[in-house]
C-alpha cells in the first residue's frame, strides 16, 4: 500500500524538520498518518480483512448488533433527545456502519460518518442514509459520537524518563534519516520508568465531540487502559507489527494503547464526566452476548436435528468466531469509554458491565 508516496509524504515532513528543526512527535504522526501521501491517504484503506488489520466489526456481525444494543442503551440513559444525531468517527471501510444501521433504524436520528481518509469517505458514500463528513460538523442537535478504534490512531505525545530526567520525543533529520531526538518537556509529566504516551490527539477530539447542545456521549472502543497507555507506541504494516516508525512514513500505520485515565481527567477538568472504562468482553456480555451464543446454539442443534448438516457446520463456525470478540487474551481486553456531558446517567449495561473494583484502587 502506498507503495509510490512514501517519498511524497518523507519530503514533506523533511521539508518541515529543515525549515523548523526537529518536529514533537505528534506532528509527526499528524503528517504520516493523514498529510496527502500519508497512511490513511488513499485507497484501500488499512482497516478490513485486505488491509493491515482485521478490527472486531470484521470478526462477526454481532458485534455491531451489541453495539447498537449499547447506543440504544446510551440514548436511554440521555433520556432520548430529539432531534438527535449519532456520529460515527473514523469509521474506515463501514463495516460496523452497515451492520449497525438496520439495528438502530428505530431511533430518530440523522446519522453522520466523519471520516478523514479521502479513500475511506469514497467507500462510505456508497452506504444509503448517511451524510458523509471530512470533520465533526457544527453541533446544531445533542449527539452519540460513536469511535471505534479511532482514538489510537490520532497523535500522541511521547515523553520518555532518562538518567537525566523527563525527555519528550521529536523527529529530526541525519542527512536523508529521520532520527529520534530527545528535547526537554516542562508542561508534562513523565512516568515512573520508560515511555509515557499522551494522548493529545484524543483528548482534544473527546473535548470537541462533547462540546455543543446537551445531552452528548461519546462511546469509544479502544485498545489502552485506564492507567497509562500499557505500551509504547508501535506500527502496523501486512499485518505485522513494525518497531521503528521513522524508517517508512506513509507506509505504516502508527498506534498506541489509549491512556484512558488521561482522557477522564482531561474530561472532568473540561466540566464533563467521563465512567471509568469496562473490558469489551465485560460491555459485549452486559448487552446481550450470552444469549445470542445460547440462540445460536439452539439453531445449530436444529439444523443437526432436521439433517442440515453443511449448515450446522457454519453456524458452529460463526459461534467460534465471534468467541473472538470476548476472548480475555485477545478482542476481548478492549475497553469501551464513555464520556458525557454533565447529568447523564451511566447507561445500565455500563453499570453491569463494571468489574468489581479492587482493594488497591482508588
Ligand atoms: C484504525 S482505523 C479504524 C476504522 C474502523 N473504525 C474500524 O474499526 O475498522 C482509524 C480510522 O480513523 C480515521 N481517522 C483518523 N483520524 C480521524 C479524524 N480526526 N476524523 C475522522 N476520521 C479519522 C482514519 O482515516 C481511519 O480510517
């Protein structure tokens, strides 16, 4: 993918390093992810089955029906604003948009789907009902944002801890090299050891989608954790996880787990709340995922009973698959964010999703 722009994209971020001196990192990931000849610049986008990653939504079908049982959940708890609009951000190739829209049909809302990519919007235009958007636009109506696997992408700072005290990650340039270069950070703190990421990118994003006509929320389903970002960041590229994120920019995605407890503060400090997050597995049971395996088991048995056997055969395999969604070492330890503006209150399946608290937290 990308094959002829990396140079393109490698111009220009060299082009800026030579005019400006060494770039923060999240600029640099702003250029290599989205400037024209970035990553997510053209077709095929990197989301999908064909693409350098399979997302959840591509797994099984009934992920995008338990989501839209949780955003039915959200609307409730916002106590079913009219008009009202639900927002997809970053929805890359539609997938979940196409599997959740028929789940959702009865609620009285526009739908909106915000996309960055050129190539991902050109996709997206082909889905009947939805306005398709380059940003979030202008908040006319209380709104559900919904962002799956967004949040990680957007840029993020980097601040490391040397023998010399906290250090912020930069780009810079050794003759045609890109380089990493360590300069002083005073506005942020380090962690204890190693690599902190902040992410900047999402914080400012989580502010703007809440900001407007109450009530918002703002679900988002990530990789991450509540304390810090549980890695450092790394790329994907064919499926396979790249170390050195300056050797080929545009040609690789960059990423990181999302420091969900840096996005509930920056909440709060801006006046709106944010539920501390539940794993995917925990959020996909609370809405229903139990007894769909039970339903299709039964199915399955049927179709056994009454000689289908090719049949049982499949619905096995798509019981198997969507195990993936729940499974704890995998899918699974995603987390899913809510954050609203003041006074909503916390959806019930979030409320039931919650693992019990343990003694050492706070
Ligand atoms: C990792 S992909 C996830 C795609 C899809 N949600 C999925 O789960 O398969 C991230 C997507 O977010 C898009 N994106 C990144 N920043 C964005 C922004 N600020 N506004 C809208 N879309 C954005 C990218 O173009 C990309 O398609």
């Amino acid at each position: 993918m990308n094959a002829d722009r990396p140079r393109e994209i490698g111009e220009t971020i060299a082009e800026e390093i030579r005019h400006r001196g060494p770039m923060r990192f999240d600029r640099y990931m702003e250029l290599a992810l989205y400037a024209p000849g970035g990553y997510y610049d053209e077709q095929p986008i990197g989301a999908g089955p064909a693409g350098d990653f399979v997302t959840s939504p591509h797994v099984h079908p009934v992920f995008a029906q338990l989501v839209a049982e949780a955003i039915g959940g959200l609307y409730e708890a916002m106590a079913r604003p009219e008009p009202f609009d639900l927002i997809e951000v970053g929805a890359g190739d539609g997938t979940l948009l196409r599997a959740t829209l028929p789940e959702i049909a009865d609620q009285p809302a526009r739908v909106i789907v915000v996309e960055r990519s050129p190539g991902a919007r050109a996709t997206l235009a082909t889905i009947a009902g939805v306005e398709v958007r380059e940003s979030l636009p202008d908040a006319s109506s209380p709104a559900l944002v919904l962002a799956h696997e967004l949040l990680d992408n957007l840029p993020f700072r980097r601040i490391v801890t040397t023998s010399d005290g906290a250090r912020e990650l930069h780009v810079g340039l050794e003759g045609e090299r890109f380089v990493e270069v360590l300069e002083p950070v005073a506005d942020i703190e380090p962690a204890g050891q190693g690599e902190r990421v902040v992410p900047v990118g999402a914080a400012s994003f989580m502010v703007e989608a809440l900001t407007g006509p109450a009530p918002r929320a703002l679900l988002a389903i990530d990789y991450g954790s509540d304390r810090g970002a549980g890695g450092g960041a790394h790329g994907y590229a064919g499926h396979r996880v790249i170390e050195d994120l300056l050797a080929a920019p545009g040609q690789t995605d960059i990423t990181a787990g999302v420091d969900f407890g840096f996005l509930a503060e920056t909440a709060r400090a801006a006046g709106m709340q944010a539920f501390p997050t539940v794993s995917q597995s925990a959020a996909l049971m609370a809405n229903g995922f139990e007894a769909w395996l039970r339903t299709e088991l039964e199915h399955q048995q049927d179709q056994l009973n009454s000689g289908r056997g090719a049949d049982a055969v499949r619905t096995w395999g798509g019981r198997s698959r969507a195990s993936m969604l729940v499974d704890p070492a995998g899918l699974g330890r995603f987390r899913w964010f809510v954050a609203t503006t003041p006074g909503v209150a916390e959806p019930e399946w979030l409320a039931s999703a919650r693992e019990p608290r343990s003694a050492t937290e706070p």
